[in-house]
C-alpha cells in the first residue's frame, strides 16, 4: 500500500511491545505482542527486546499490508528529566526576517546549554520566542529581527538507556525517527483540553512500573514512579497459590477482582498447584486479596508523593489507564484510597479499545498534532534531514502539521514588521532594497520520511 502518510508510534513495554500503524491519523492496524527482556521499565536484554520489537512489527506490517522501516518510539516518564533552557542568537546586525533555520539554530542553543552530562535530549517544547529582546510570539517566522531568543522545557533522558533502546529497535531492523515523551503522548488522547490546562494525574499501571504523573498547562509538571506494577500481581499470586507464573498471570485475567467487594466466595476456579495432587479450588474472594493487598501498597507510596505536591487536589482527577486497569473495580479502590475522583482511558478504536495500547496510540496521535514549530525543535535534536521534503508529490499531510496562528500573532507580526521597515528605509537613505526572503522549506511531505 502507498506508505506517504503513515505512521508506526512503538511503545516498549516491560511486559509487552506495542505496536500501532495510523493512515493521516487514522489508526489502521494495532498489535500487542510479549517482551521478555526488560524488567521494571529497563532493558535487561536487548536481544530479547530486539527479538519483540521486530515481531511486533512484522506482524502489524503484515496486517495493514505495510512497508515499515522506521517508527516512532515512546520514552516512559521515568527515563525522563525535564530542564528549563533557554538562549539567544543574532540574527543580523541590520535586521532580516527570521527562517526556519533561525529557529531551529537558537534552539539547538538552548539545549546545548540546558542539557547536562550523561544525559541526552529527547524533546523540547518552546514555550515563548522573544524578538531583540521584547515581542513575544509562538511563531517568530517572517518577523524582521536583529536577535532571536527561546524559552522552553528540555526533556532528556540517561544516555546508556537511551542507546539500548535505539539498539534494541536496529537490531530489530528498523530506525527510529525521533522519540516522543510518552506521558505527553497519553495526555494527548485520555485528556481533554479542560483536563489538560487545569490540571490532572495520568495514573499507568503498567506491567513492571507503575507511574503517576501530573499534567498542568499541557505541560508535566509533576512525576512519581513506582518500579512495582502487574507482574509483580501475577508473582504474589503465583508465590500464594504455588502456581506458575504464567499460570498466575492468566488467572488474573480471567478471574481478578481489585476491589473484594465485586467478587464473590461462591465462584470458584481450578488452578495447579505444585506439591498438590490434581486441581485446587480458589474462589474470586481469596484471589482479589491478594490482589487488593499489592495495590494498596503501591498507591501508598505513589500518595505520598501526590500529596507533597497537592496533585490530589487538581480538577481533572486521575485518569487510570495501562494494562492493569483492565483489573474489574480498580477505579473505586483508587478513588476510595485518594479520595479522588477517578476514570479509566481506553482507546474506542476498533481493533484496540484496550488500556494497554494508551501510550502507542497517543504516540502516532501527538506525532501527527506537532506543528512546524515543533517539527523544527524536533530537527534541532536529531537531524535536518527529517524535516527535509522529499521528492513525493503527496500533500494531505499539509492539514496535520499546518500550525494555525493566531489572529492576534499575525498583528503583531505585521505591526512590527511595519515598524522595522520604516526603520530600515530611513536608515537606508533611499539604498535600493534587493532582499531574497528565505523560503520556508515545506513540511507537508514529511512523514513520507518515515518510509523509503
């Protein structure tokens, strides 16, 4: 099939690798499959991970009938550190409209000041652009300037765990664009704008780590992690009921309760158990305390943190998603243990309506919203070429990464430039004008990177 518009968001798991495809933002194709070489949210073994990755993948490229050879990959909160930076640059002595690559150069600037060692930057997102010092815009693009600044927030991450992610993925046999922070990545699809702006806490069981992180103005302000999440349900239970661990995880699936109230001691259900002769009944009851038991221990330490910070009084409330909130009831027991207002996220696509393909759908979701500002903060990171338009002759993607300016911004621009050209003229004295205006490299074409 024609690969122009494509995009594959990966989500690496401790307990499985997601993987899903979208066609101009509409997923088409989403897969979920085991990963054995990460423990807590680390890789543990790249080539098991590799191993995941690339299944993943090969599976979803034969589901959509896809040519797949780079993605996007998510970076969990927990690898994340975020750094105010900020820097400025000279434009021109005499004044000359900012470009892109002005933009993406003042922000190559601000990282390098920002960033600190052994730690390499995954994503900034520029807050204000100053020009000479006093008009503030989103968009300082086609304004005259004689120096342009940036204020953002760095988000970077520890050098080795990056490098064994982006080893796991060419091992796999693909490349990774670029990466995306994940809880940005989730805020994008489980939030609305009002959950967003006044603040909220997206609440990820996942399997090896169990993250809390707190949303405000669209940006994180606030992360707790617990490296203790649903394999570490599936190991008390295999521990208590003398099981396998497989064993234990499936009976989770198919018979856990998180709150004890919903269960019942009059369902029962066989497991095996080693040392026994045959079968052993347990019923819902005795399952969904042990089950209840682990919970409560880890939403005692991620409290502690939350109340610190007064996250637990913020509007939105917690958004629970991740695999483990597919555990029947576990919305009231967090809201009764927070006393908070609570709701689980699933995606309501077919194919994947599953809290565990949260993080891979946010992924190709807040890839495809990224304006050309953001795309050129992007390319500041990890290469001109990905903003770079290729030969293709495919312009839907023009609606996804066109930033739409507002009517109060475009008055600026024009007034100031207005003021900068009598300047100029009068400075001049009458020189004759023989600018060339830098042209805007086009990004309508610019997922069709993503695929040779």
């Amino acid at each position: 099939m024609d690969n122009t518009n494509l995009l594959v968001g990966l989500d690496i798991g401790t307990t499985s690798v997601k993987a899903i495809v979208a066609d101009s933002g509409k997923v088409i194709g989403a897969v979920a499959v085991p990963n054995k070489g990460m423990r807590h949210g680390n890789i543990v073994d790249i080539d098991e991970t590799a191993d995941a990755i690339s299944r993943a993948l090969k599976e979803i490229a034969n589901k959509t009938n896809a040519k797949i050879y780079r993605v996007v990959t998510g970076i969990p909160v927990e690898m994340l550190q975020l750094e105010t930076a900020s820097d400025l640059i000279n434009v021109s002595d005499n004044g000359k409209e900012v470009g892109s690559s002005d933009v993406r150069r003042v922000v190559q600037v601000a990282i390098k000041s920002a960033v600190k060692s052994e730690r390499e930057p995954i994503a900034f997102l520029p807050s204000r652009f100053l020009i000479d010092g006093k008009t503030e815009v989103d968009d300082p693009r086609k304004m005259i300037a004689h120096s342009l600044a940036v204020q953002g927030i760095l988000l970077t991450a520890p050098a080795s765990s990056l490098h064994n992610i982006k080893k796991a993925v060419e091992r796999a046999g693909y490349q990774n664009n670029f990466f995306i922070p994940t809880p940005l990545a989730i805020a994008s699809v489980a939030l609305d704008e009002s959950e967003r702006t006044f603040g909220s806490i997206i609440l990820d069981l996942g399997g090896g780590v169990t993250t809390a992180t707190v949303i405000h103005n669209g940006q994180i302000k606030y992360a707790n992690i617990d490296f203790e999440g649903g394999s570490d349900i599936s190991n008390d239970i295999s521990a208590v009921l003398s099981t396998s661990k497989s064993e234990a995880e499936q009976i989770k699936l198919d018979y856990g309760y998180a709150d004890s109230n919903l269960a019942s001691t009059k369902n029962k259900f066989a497991i095996n158990s080693v040392g026994s002769d045959g079968q052993q009944m347990v019923d819902e009851v005795y399952l969904s305390e042990i089950i209840n038991a682990r919970i409560l221990q880890i939403l005692s330490r991620i409290e502690k943190g939350l109340v610190m910070h007064d996250a637990l009084k913020l509007p939105g409330g917690i958004i629970i998603t991740g695999g483990n909130s597919l555990l029947q009831g576990i919305d009231n027991i967090i809201s009764s243990k927070l006393n908070i207002k609570t709701r689980i996220y699933q995606p309501d696509q077919i194919g994947m309506r599953n809290p565990v393909y949260s993080a891979a759908y946010g992924i190709v979701n807040y890839a495809y919203k990224m304006s050309e500002i953001d795309f050129l903060a992007v390319s500041a990171i990890y290469g001109k070429n990905i903003l770079e338009e290729p030969n293709g002759h495919d312009k839907k993607i023009a609606k996804n990464t066109k930033r739409a300016v507002a009517v109060n911004e475009t008055k600026v621009k024009e007034e100031y430039n207005r003021h900068e050209l009598l300047e100029r003229e009068k400075r001049s004295q009458g020189k004759s004008k023989n600018n060339t205006q830098n042209k805007d490299k086009s990004f309508k074409n610019f997922f069709k990177k993503f695929f040779d």
